[in-house]
C-alpha cells in the first residue's frame, strides 16, 4: 500500500492563509511597496473549502479506518483542491494566481519560508496521478511553463522575506536605497536557485498539484518524519525529471515508502539524525539563521 506524506491528522483544521508567511515584517525593505506582498495581502475572510462539493467525496460510506478516522473525513481534507480549481474567487487570501490553465494558491500547510501549490484544471488531467498525467507531452510542457513563473514569483517573495539578511545581496540593497536604477543595479543573490519544483511520488491530495517551495524547510508545520522525507528523498520528484521511464525506482511503491522511513537527514550540512526528530528541527533552526544570511 502507498503511503503519503500527510494523515488526516495533519489537516485538523482547514487553515487560512498565515499572513506571517507572507506578509510578515523581514528587515528594512518590508516598508517598500511590494507587487507581489500587494497580490497576496489580506482583502476578505476567507470561506473554508466545502468537500461536500468535491467529486472525490461523493459516495464515500462512513466505515472507519484502523486510526478511526472515517473515510468521509479522509475525503473531506483530500479533495479539497478541487474548490480552488472550481471557486478560485472563494479564496482571495490563499488564490496567487488564475488563469485558463491552473491555479497558483499558497500552501495552507507550508513546510518553507515560501511554499506554493500549482494546480491544473484540466478535468482531463487533475484527477491523474501526476506520474500518469505528465506522460502527456503537451500538458507536461504547459506545466513546465506555469511552473517556472511560478517559481519567480516564489523567488521574489523569498528575496523580499530574506534579502535585508543576506551577505550577497547587500550592495545591491544599498544600491536600491539609493535609488540606482534597476537596470544598474549590482548582482544580489540568486534567489531562484533555493527554489524546488516537484511532485510528491504519492500524493496526500486527490487533486494534481505541484509543489514550489524554497528549500529551507524551515515551519512550524513540518511535524513529523513524513513530513520532512517527502520533500527530501527521492520522493519528492522534481518536474524537470518528468516524464519518468517505466523502469524508473521512483515508480515502485515500496521503494517510495522505505524512503518516507528513512533516517532524518539534514539537507544542508548532510548530519544525520536517524530517528531523532526534534533535535533535527532544533538543527534546522540554526541551518536557517545561517542559510539566510548566506
């Protein structure tokens, strides 16, 4: 049987978007006018996705799992998506991005400074697994290109969170408060090479989404194991790697759940933790302070 990175636990209550992510003060540039902090700010209280709506609840009998959860209240937090493929307008304080295509929403669970969902809404497609779904070529490269913008955007919000911090990005902070034009502005950080674009090998959600996230894994919502191998293993399966070959390990379910299992093992420095949690989160707090000011 698959496993997935998150249990119904982890969802206990449907979340609004947390401003502190998003809109929280980070040093001096906070006070600049922000694009990107505008489109995401606060604008309305923010409706709670209706499951009863989505088409991956409908059906469901009431039968009790071994953890007692209901199957009904699996299905209530797993199909969730689907209101913001469908009522993206229900959402402005999570809802980035509409077009035709997709939709960009803030995770409501972050496990990063910035951590973003992209989901598709093609019916032909989001209730594919993402491994199945992204054998079509022209879906697949359509994605691709949602994603990389996405990525910008995940990167420029990064940069106005972090860059008052960084060693790098300090002359050309200087340089901006100056007011030197942008064009002449010297080199900051690249931002954009901390951001991830992948899927999960079997996904918590029912609905096809990708994950865009920076790399620091650094919140109060990565709990437990689970939580941290599924964007740290090869679980988590990077976008430009799609389509995978039949052969690929990646595809193998047992393969997939003894990576969930694995011992913890730090992303930045490699210390390894085996199972020992909590001294692996008190870890990544110092890796943080000094991945920021990098």
């Amino acid at each position: 049987m698959a496993e997935a990175a998150e249990d119904p636990q982890d969802f206990a209550k449907t979340p609004t978007a947390p401003s502190s992510h998003l809109h929280g003060t980070s040093g001096p540039q906070s006070k600049k006018r922000n694009a990107f902090a505008e489109l995401m700010a606060p604008k309305s209280k923010v409706a709670k996705p209706d499951a009863s709506s989505s088409r991956s609840s409908a059906g469901h009998k009431r039968s009790k799992n071994p953890e007692g959860k209901t199957a009904a209240t699996r299905s209530k937090w797993s199909g969730a998506l689907l209101e913001y493929i469908n009522h993206p307008d229900r959402f402005p304080q999570q809802v980035i991005r509409v077009t035709d295509k997709t939709v960009l929403i803030q995770d409501g669970f972050p496990k990063a400074t910035v951590h973003l969902l992209l989901i598709p809404r093609s019916p032909a497609h989001y209730d594919l697994h993402p491994l199945q779904a992204f054998q079509d070529e022209d879906f697949l490269a359509m994605m691709r290109d949602e994603a990389a913008s996405a990525a910008r955007l995940a990167a420029a919000e990064l940069q106005r969170k972090l860059s008052a911090f960084s060693v790098s990005s300090k002359a050309r902070n200087e340089a901006m408060n100056k007011g030197v034009p942008f064009d002449q502005l010297p080199q900051g950080r690249d931002y954009l090479s901390d951001i991830r674009i992948g899927v999960h090998a079997h996904p918590s959600m029912d609905h096809l989404h990708v994950h865009i996230l920076s790399r620091d894994m650094h919140s109060d919502k990565v709990k437990h194991r689970k939580h941290y191998n599924s964007f740290n293993t090869p679980f988590f399966i990077p976008l430009e790697d799609c389509p995978l070959a039949e052969d690929d390990q990646r595809r193998n379910t047992s393969f997939q759940n003894a990576n969930l299992a694995k011992g913890l093992v730090c992303w930045r420095c490699g210390q390894e933790f085996g199972n020992k949690f909590a001294e692996l989160k008190r870890h990544l707090e110092t890796e943080f302070e000094h991945w920021k000011v990098e």
